[in-house]
C-alpha cells in the first residue's frame, strides 16, 4: 500500500477504537488503551499490508484483463 493509504487507515483503526473506548464500560480502558497505543507500530512502511481473508478464493478476484492488475475483490 501507498504510504497515505496507511495513514488514512491507521487513523481510521484509530478512531473506532477511541470511539468503542468510550463506548464501553471502564475496566476495558486499559486494554483498549494498549490497544490504541499499539496501532502506530502495525502501520509502519516496513511491515507488509496484504489482504487475508480465510474464504478468499480466485473466483473473488477480479483481474483487468488489459492490465493484469486487481481491479477488485468480492466477498460476500
């Protein structure tokens, strides 16, 4: 992924984490506060972001035949 592409995820990871953290209950602020302060380490260029999902199969991937990019992917 692009380097704003991680950006624009991490902060959205941010947000409904910050959101649930005030959403429930106190005792689960500790755990979620380690949680939020985690999420930065998992975004960092280095570490490779690739799409895993355990029923993703070939038939879900869409490929531009001209290009032979992904043009998208299916999952119902």
């Amino acid at each position: 992924m692009q380097h704003r592409d991680r950006d624009k995820l991490k902060d959205e990871y941010l947000s409904d984490l910050k959101a649930l953290r005030q959403g429930l209950p106190e005792r689960f602020g500790p755990t979620l506060d380690t949680l939020i302060s985690k999420v930065p380490d998992i975004f960092v260029s280095s570490w490779p972001i690739v799409p895993h999902h355990i029923d993703l199969l070939e038939n879900n991937i869409h490929v531009d035949p001209q290009t032979g990019h992904i043009a998208g992917i299916c999952d119902w």
